[in-house]
C-alpha cells in the first residue's frame, strides 16, 4: 500500500517536472481564446491582449495539447482531440523573442523527452520534431517573404504580428486546411491587421475570430483566474505614456487612439441590408465631391420612427461628370430621394479638371436631373449631432437605449471612416506644454462629412403619396 502511494506521489511529481502542461490554466480570457481555436470553427483567431497577460505561454500551451492530448479540461475541444490537418506547422515571431522568450516557454511547457530539435545553420533550435508525428520550423520576421512561400502547412502560429506580406505568405501555405491564430499586443506597426483582417472579418480568407484582453483580466481577484498581483500592475501602469496605455493597458490598437466616435462600435451599429422600400423609408442622397481624391456618396434612410440608416454608398473616381451622374442614378432609383444635398465645393466653378470654369458642378450634374442644394459647413454640430445618433445604453445585454443610426455592413467606407477619423494630437515633447487638439485631422472623413450634413438637416419621414395622386414629386428643399 505505502509503495503504491509512493510510486502515484513520484508519478505526480515527474509529471510536474516533464509536463507542466497537464496542469496548465488558462485565465478566463485565454479560455476564451482556446475554446474559439479549438472549436475547428474559425479559419484566423486573433488575441489582441495587453502586456503582462500570457500570450505566449498561452500559445505554447495550445500546440502542446494539441502535440500530446490530455485530459486537461480547458483542452477537450475538437482539434485538440483530433486533429483533421497536415501535422506540420510553423511559429513566426520576431528574433528577439524568439530566442529570448518563445524557446524558453516551449521547453518549459513541453514534455521532456518527446521532441527534438535542429539548429539547421540558425543561431536557435529552428526544426522541432514531436513523437507523435508533429513537426514545425520557427521562423523570424527578419527573413525574406519568399522563404515564407514553400511547404504546406496545417497550422500556424504568429507571434506579434508580421509584416503583412510575410502573413500573406503563411496564409498562402494553408490551402490545404488549416488554422492561423495570432497573439499580439496592438502597438504601433499593426494597423494593417485591423484594415485588412478585423474590420473585414469575412473577406476573402473565411471566418475571424478576434478576442480582446487588458491587463486586469489576468490580475489576481479581479480576472478569472489571474495571476499578477495588483499592485505590481498598478506599478507597471504608471510608467506608461498615454500614448502606449491604449495597447499596452486595454488591448486596444494603438493607431486608433484619439478616435472621435468613441461610441461607435460594429456590433451595435452595423446591421445586415434589409429592402429599402419607397414606401416606408424616405432616403437623403448626399455628395462629397473632389478633384483629385474619390467622389463620396451616401444615401442615408429614414423609418417612420426616426431611425436613420447609412444604406449605400459610392467611393469612386470617375471620368466625367457624366459617368458620375449615371453612377449616382443607378443607384438612386433603388429608394424614394426626397432630397440632395452637396458640398458647398460643388457650388465653385472648376471643381473637376477639364470642365469650363463657369460651370459648377452642380450645375453639370443638374442638367443630367440630379438637383442638389448646398449642404451646411457646421463641422463641429454635424459630429456632435453623429455622436447624439450613435449613443445607446446597455446594461449587460439588455439594451435600455438603442441608438439611432445604424449602417449597412455593405457601406465599408463608412464603416471605415468612423474607425479612422481621429483627433490632431501633438506629438513628442509638445504634448507637455499644451492642450488636446480641437479640430480633427483632415483625413478619411468624406462619408462623415455627408453622415453630418444629413443628420443636422434633421430628415423627417413623411408618407408617400398614394398612385392616383400622379407621380411622386420631391418635397421642397426647405427643412420640414
């Protein structure tokens, strides 16, 4: 009896010795992340996290129940108990990391004596081997994207973010099936994996996951099942400057510190089309022309109830006004317009090269049956008024206050745009010696500027006159 209990405490004990994995916990957060991987359900998961969290050590912990399958609870999940893939894979990260950090964790967590490894003429084990028929390279984003291009790969694993054509590269590796999932914290450099990736979730490359982490929910007593002490992090948060506190605290992209329209957020406010009908929806078409840049259109519906929606858009640059004018009614005859408004630009002579300069271009656009009216220069009312649209109220997952507008998620420029348009802010040694910035940058707001111009009119619905009246005649360009 005391050999057995001897012989079941040595068992434990090499098992915490040689397979710390067995026994690793994922914080609540991290269980999150392993439960969207493994589910086999999302093509890319991303874990966008703050500094401190345990990306890395989560990571490792991930291949290394998929390597060897064990009864850990937070790992019974599809792919981790069978694996549909080719085994072969690859971890990309940066070389500092790699040696300094992601080594380091993999021969921590990994089970003694079931790998092995090749240098292969680098400067750290490059090749691991498993005894369970596993195999991956670790590669740095210092090498050149073409030694990212051979192989194919069942599975891969970035550590931060790589450029994009090195992400491409590895993508490209998977088409034969596969998974991608990335752990970063979202400083400056990776803003392209919000364009390209979050912000369009499911094109091109199949479904995104993408999961956000601060630094609290890995703090002993307020994150589930945390690990850092509070008053460490406290100490740590301190020495931050407000420009890293967005990624470095909260997980959150650093490129889009400053936004405007905080409140704006694609779960609340980006909705699936529905018909637009004439009959229960009138629709402001608004213009925001430019000479160099693409033309901006959005048409903009109201509902009997005042709901606004962003329900089309035109981001295009065109030839003639002619070509412009035939782009806008192609989409114009789809909804009932009650009215046009422009840009005061339109109302200038020789706003678009190669027109005679006595001629606006509402003037131009009129002849072709398109009637605008100047829109307001309000700039400051039409974003208060975005912001008093875009407000909601919830508690938990009861909405006590929807707002009132709503966007198309076929409007991607718009989406875009509130994801984009940001505050000027000073930079380096100014921010000390003077107040926030006032006025926003002059940038990527063109479909905020049409949104505002509709929004402060004020767009009221009113019925649609009944058949036998004769054709529809727009209402007046008076404010109702």
């Amino acid at each position: 009896m005391q050999a057995n209990l001897r012989k079941l405490k040595e068992e434990k004990a090499r098992r915490l010795r040689d397979e710390k994995y067995r026994f690793f916990e994922p914080t609540g957060k991290g269980e999150e992340f392993v439960n969207a991987v493994g589910s086999g359900e999302n093509f890319i998961s991303l874990f966008s996290a703050a500094n401190g969290v345990g990306k890395t050590t989560l990571s490792v912990n991930m291949l290394a129940h998929l390597f060897w399958p064990m009864g850990n609870q937070y790992f019974q999940q599809p792919l981790w108990q069978k694996w549909p893939y080719l085994k072969k894979g690859r971890i990309v990260s940066d070389p500092t990391t790699i040696t300094e950090a992601l080594i380091p964790e993999l021969k921590k967590w990994f089970p003694a004596g079931r790998y092995t490894t090749q240098n292969c003429k680098k400067s750290y084990e490059y090749r691991w081997i498993t005894d369970t028929g596993f195999e991956f390279d670790i590669m740095s984003y210092e090498q050149d994207v073409k030694e990212f291009e051979s192989a194919n790969l069942g599975w891969v694993m970035l550590d931060e973010p790589p450029p994009e054509p090195i992400y491409k590269a590895c993508i490209s590796r998977l088409r034969k099936g596969g998974v991608l999932f990335m752990t970063f914290t979202p400083l400056t450099g990776c803003a392209w994996v919000y364009d390209t990736i979050i912000a369009h979730p499911e094109r091109d490359f199949g479904k995104v996951f993408y999961l956000e982490a601060d630094v609290w929910s890995a703090v002993k007593g307020v994150g589930v099942r945390g690990f850092l002490e509070k008053e460490n992090v406290e100490k740590m948060i301190a020495n931050y400057s407000e420009e890293d506190k967005q990624a470095r605290i909260y997980g959150k992209f650093q490129h889009l510190t400053g936004l405007i329209f905080k409140q704006f957020s694609r779960k609340i406010h980006v909705i699936r089309p529905f018909t637009v009908t004439m009959k229960d929806f009138c629709v402001l078409e608004l213009l925001d022309p430019h000479p160099r840049n693409p033309d901006a259109l959005m048409w903009l519906a109201v509902d009997r109830k005042g709901n606004k929606y962003v329900v089309d858009e035109l981001f295009i640059k065109v030839n003639s006004d002619q070509e412009l004018a035939e782009r806008i009614k192609a989409k114009s005859t789809n909804y009932r317009i009650t009215h046009r408004f422009a840009d005061p630009s339109a109302f200038v002579a020789n706003q678009h090269d190669g027109d005679k300069p006595e001629k606006t271009l509402a003037e131009k656009l009129a002849k072709f049956g398109l009637h605008y009216a100047e829109a307001s220069k309000q700039r400051t009312m039409s974003d208060r008024r975005i912001k008093d649209a875009l407000d909601y109220q919830m508690v938990g997952d009861n909405m006590l206050k929807a707002p009132e507008l709503f966007i198309f998620d076929t409007c991607e420029r718009t989406q875009f745009e509130f994801e984009h348009y940001r505050w000027q802010e000073w930079t380096g040694r100014q921010v000390d010696f003077h107040n926030s910035k006032e006025k926003p940058i002059d940038k990527d707001d063109h479909m905020i500027e049409n949104l505002g111009r509709g929004l402060i009119f004020e767009p009221r619905f009113v019925e649609m006159p009944s058949m036998d009246t004769g054709l529809f005649t727009p209402p007046s360009l008076d404010p109702y």
